[in-house]
C-alpha cells in the first residue's frame, strides 16, 4: 500500500495562511503527489478523480495501486441525483433553526391552489399583507410571476405544467429552509404534484389551501379574458376546460364560495 503524502505546506482555510508540516487537519486544504502510472493511468487527459471529504483527519492511501481509501467517521460519499452526479451535501454551521430565531418566525410553505380567476393571488396579497403588518417576513411565488422568469422555457403542456410546479415546489422549499413564510399561488392542477412538493418539506410546514370556487364563477369572473379565449378554441389545455383540475383530498384549509 502506497500512502499519499502532503508534499505542499498545508493551507488554513480560514486564514488562507501556510503552515508545516505533513499533515492536513480537516479545515485545511493540501497537495499530494500521486504517482499516476501506479493508479493504472495511462498519462492522458481523461483521468478523473472524486474526491470524498471526512467529518474528522483521515488517512489517505492507494491499495494495490489502483484505488483510494478515506478512514474517518460520518464520511460524506458523492452522490448522483437526478442527472446531477458527483455532488456533496454541504452543511452550513448556520441552519433553519438559527435563522428562525433570527427572524422570531417559523419558516414554512402556504400553497394556494385552485383554478384560473378563484382568487389565489388576491389571497396571497391579503395574507402577504397581514402577516407582514404582524412584523413577519413573507414572499409570494405568483404562478404567472415565476413564469417571467425562472420558468419562462416552460409551455403548458402537461409534462412542463409538472416540471413547473416541481421548480416552484423546490423554491419554496430553500425559502421555508431559509426562516421565510412562503406563499406559492399557483393554479398546481395535479394531485401528484402538489403532493410532490408536500414531500420536500417536514410534517406541518407545508400547509395547502384549496380555493373551492366552481367553474361557473371563475368563468363569470374572467379577470384575464382566459375563458373566453380557451371556449373560443383560442387556448389549448386551459385547466377547467379541456385539461382537468384535480382538487385536494387532504387539504389543511378550504375555501369555499357558493
């Protein structure tokens, strides 16, 4: 077994400062000479290394010239998720807990749901409102806002309708993480999708509020002429219309309107 061995002053990553010696405590950073025709290299440019890093000082070695081995307790292992690959978790000394604190509130979502015209975003405003003269700091993720920009590539097709409701569910997950009250008004037409994004976030932080206002009034109402566009043939896919709605089953508030 051929250890690796610091062959470069160790740098403090707080001080940015060189120190001697061979070894490299875990909040320093260090250079190894790692003799390349031992790992079963071949000298050209697609060689590629990951990297694992330990909680504690580790030893570092290659046995048998082919592979590299980290002793250490709670070792973080690179990961793969999604199409993302060799990516690390890495944890902040500052978490949820501490920013709540900071903003004397807890973080969570609110997910306003409902079809087109039932008033989602006129309560979003409200609550964003009160909450905000009760000294609590909010932000409302508009289904129409977010699409001016974060997912402005997105169609409403029922494969991008779910890619959109995902990319808001995972932004309002970091504002929640953040110590933020979330407020996401968005029509979210698919039960499996707003459960989805339920499933980010801890038991009782997220808090789904249907908009139970039937069709006819929301039809009535048309605040942005969609209706009539979508009876006209004008507008393919309209929720209520020739795309379903599928209301909440377990939802923790409702709100009604007859």
């Amino acid at each position: 077994m051929a250890a690796l061995k610091a062959v470069r002053p160790a740098i403090s990553c707080s001080s940015s400062c060189f120190e001697s010696g061979l070894s490299v405590p875990l909040s320093k950073v260090g250079f190894v000479k790692m003799p390349l025709p031992s790992l079963g290299f071949n000298g050209g440019n697609n060689a590629r290394f990951s990297l694992v890093q330990a909680a504690e000082e580790s030893t570092v070695a290659i046995p048998n010239g082919c592979a590299a081995v980290i002793s250490g307790e709670n070792i973080r292992q690179m990961a793969t998720n999604g199409k993302a690959m060799n990516i690390v978790w890495h944890k902040s000394s500052v978490g949820k807990i501490h920013r709540q604190e900071l903003l004397q509130q807890k973080g969570c979502v609110i997910w306003i749901t409902g079809l087109s015209g039932s008033g989602k975003s006129t309560l979003a405003c409200a609550l964003s409102q009160a909450l905000y003269s009760r000294g609590k700091l909010t932000y409302i993720l508009d289904g129409d806002n977010v699409r001016h920009g974060l997912n402005r590539d997105l169609s409403f097709k029922a494969e991008d309708r779910a890619e959109n409701i995902r990319r808001i569910g995972e932004v309002a997950k970091l504002f929640a993480d953040a110590g933020i009250i979330c407020i996401a008004s968005v029509i979210s037409p698919y039960r499996r999708d707003r459960d989805a994004c339920r499933a980010l976030l801890p038991e009782g932080d997220f808090i789904e509020v249907f908009m139970n206002v039937p069709l006819k009034i929301c039809e009535a109402r048309d605040p942005k002429g969609l209706y009539k566009l979508a009876r006209a043939g004008k507008i393919k896919g309209f929720t209520g219309i020739d795309d379903p709605y599928e209301p909440p089953l377990n939802c923790e508030v409702s709100i009604w309107l007859d």
